[in-house]
C-alpha cells in the first residue's frame, strides 16, 4: 500500500493548512503511505503556531474519496498490511475526532467508507450538490468502520441502522438531516471558500457567507418507514418488517440487503446497538478487533474478489444464510486480541 509522493499534497498558507488527497484516478482511495503521512502532518500542524486551522479536499471532479485502497488489502492477506491498514487509518480518525483545531472537510463528489472517517468526524463537514455519502461494506464482507460504531447509532431514529446494512447512498440534504454534515456550500464556490478560510475570522462566520440551500432530503421522506422496518434487534425481524411493510422501497430494500454478507449484516446491526453507550475512542478498539477478525475470516476477501477483482457480483458468502449464522459466531468477531489490541499514542 505504498504510493508515490503526489498521492496526498500538503500546503500552508495564511494560517491554512490544506491536505488535497490527489489520487483522482483511484477516486482519492487511500493507501497506507497516504495514511501515514498524513497522520504525521497533522501531529506537525497541531503544534505549529503558525497553523490555525486545516481543510481537506480531494482532487478531481468525482471524489472527495471513495474509501481505502481494499485491491492491496485483498493482496496482502495474510501478512502485516492487514495490521498495519487498519492500526493506522482509525488512529487517523481517532485523531481527527479529537483535533484542537478547526478542521474543515469539503466533502465533493463520492465519500465512501475512508473517506467518510476522514470527513464525518471534522469539526465542520461541508457538502455540496455532488456529495454522495455511503456506508458499503457489508457488500463486500466487512462491517461499517472507521468511526461508523459512533456515529451510525447517533444519526436520527433508526437511520444508521439503515445505512449499515443496505449501504444507503446519501446525497448533502440527507447528510444535513442525518447530522452527519453542518453545511451545505456550492462546489463553484469551494475555492473562493478556500481563500476565505485563509483569514482570521472565525471558521463559523466563514462558512455562513457561503451556505445555500440543499434542498429536500430524501430521507425525511423515508424516516418514518426505516424507523418502523430497522427497529428490530436481529436482522431476521427487520426482514420480516420489510416484507410486511410492502411497496417499491421495502422491495429495493429487501433485495439490496439479500446480496450483502449476512454475517456482516448481523457484525453491524451488533456494532451500532454496543457503539450508542461507548465514546469514541473505545468505539474504536471495537472496529479494530473486527477488522482483524474478518482479515482472518472468509467473506471480506471472497466480497473483494466479486466486486473488484472478478467483477462477476456473485460473491459466495459464508455461510451464505442470515439463519446460519449463530449469535456465537458474531461473538466471536468482538473477541478481544489480547496484546493486539488498539492502542492510542
């Protein structure tokens, strides 16, 4: 998971410091060299006087990023990379939850799995006409990471539930009603936005003389129907819900939710019920012993294959039943790791 030095670009100007993820090509995705160095970066910046505030962006007109670079984790099974990916990437988020200073997403284009635990947990998370936010990994047998433990189970209602085990793609007007965004500002206007941030006026002030509105959210549309479908505790009754509800949506989404991994639908349903009573950080050690348990599993791997490497979208999920798979064997994916574990700097 190496790259070359463009992959991420880092400038200070004027108080500002901006990171541009720059692998346009590969919609933004990150790779662990990208991760690393701009976890360092930020170390730096926290402690330069000069830096008063950070903004991240990514290059290219179809991404803001699409995720982390899952091809290399696919081709580093059964060796460090699997370790040392996930290690790093949630400390990355871990740190940008937690930064003493103001940082500014721009979230335009496509924000997937990385690239929503490199967005969502800034201080102020803008969109713009072509964001569009997803949660997708229980389609290629993983579980919603990156700080999803967080903040799925705190969006409103039953949202996060829905988002988890459909990956529901969210345009900026259902990121606003989510609250998993603050703002809304035109893409045309990104630039002048960038430019004003390099000043001395509170971040806030600058970011209202650029707000416009999204308009409708599709998702308060849908809320009352996903709160009613996604309330049960096992995903066998929210199926049931679905099938009982009836009409195009309940159909769409009993069909999306057949081709997903039924153990990373039951990981993830799990997750957000044990993610509402922690904070963020123990959230996190969550996501990492079942990022190294499905390193260690089947589905994440045979997922990847269908979608990516064969592109053939039959992945052969095992075991391939909601019915077979046993709370047991659910446990097992939030063992701890013992030494393993987590640990923060």
């Amino acid at each position: 998971m190496t790259g070359n030095a463009d992959d991420i670009l880092f400038e200070v100007s004027d108080g500002l410091a901006l990171v541009t993820l720059n692998r346009p090509a590969a919609l933004n995705a990150l790779t662990t060299d990208m991760i690393h160095r701009f976890d360092a970066q930020l170390v730096a910046w926290e402690k330069d006087p000069s830096v008063h505030r950070v903004a991240v962006r990514g290059a290219g007109e179809k991404a803001f990023c699409a995720g982390g670079d899952i091809r290399a984790l696919y081709d580093g099974r059964g060796t460090a990379v699997t370790v040392d990916f996930f290690r790093s990437e949630y400390r990355l988020n871990r740190r940008i939850f937690h930064y003493p200073k103001p940082y500014i997403a721009l979230m335009d284009g496509i924000a997937m799995g990385g690239g929503v635990g490199v967005s969502v947990h800034a201080r102020h998370r803008v969109v713009c006409e072509a964001t569009m936010l997803a949660m997708p990994e229980t389609g290629i047998g993983l579980f919603p990471d990156v700080g999803a433990t967080y903040f799925l189970p705190r969006m409103p209602g039953r949202i996060g539930a829905y988002m988890a085990l459909t990956g529901a793609r969210l345009r900026a007007a259902d990121c606003l009603y989510g609250g998993i965004a603050d703002h809304f500002v035109p893409v045309a206007r990104h630039d002048a936005l960038i430019e004003a941030l390099r000043s001395d006026h509170v971040v806030d002030a600058v970011l209202r003389d650029f707000v416009a509105d999204p308009g409708a959210a599709a998702l308060a549309g849908q809320r009352d129907a996903i709160d009613r479908c996604f309330a049960g505790d096992k995903v066998e009754a929210i199926g049931a819900a679905l099938e009982a509800e009836g009409g195009d949506w309940a159909g769409a989404t009993l069909k999306t939710m057949a081709g997903r991994s039924p153990t990373s639908q039951k990981i993830a349903l799990r997750q957000i019920a044990l993610g509402a009573g922690l904070d963020f950080d123990d959230c996190m050690r969550v996501e990492y012993r079942l990022s190294q348990h499905c390193m260690a599993g089947h589905d994440f791997f045979e997922g990847v294959r269908a979608v990516v490497i064969d592109k053939d979208q039959k992945p052969q999920w095992r075991p391939a039943r909601l019915t077979d798979v046993s709370d047991a064997m659910v446990a097992e994916y939030f063992a701890p790791l013992g030494p393993a574990e987590l640990t923060f700097e």
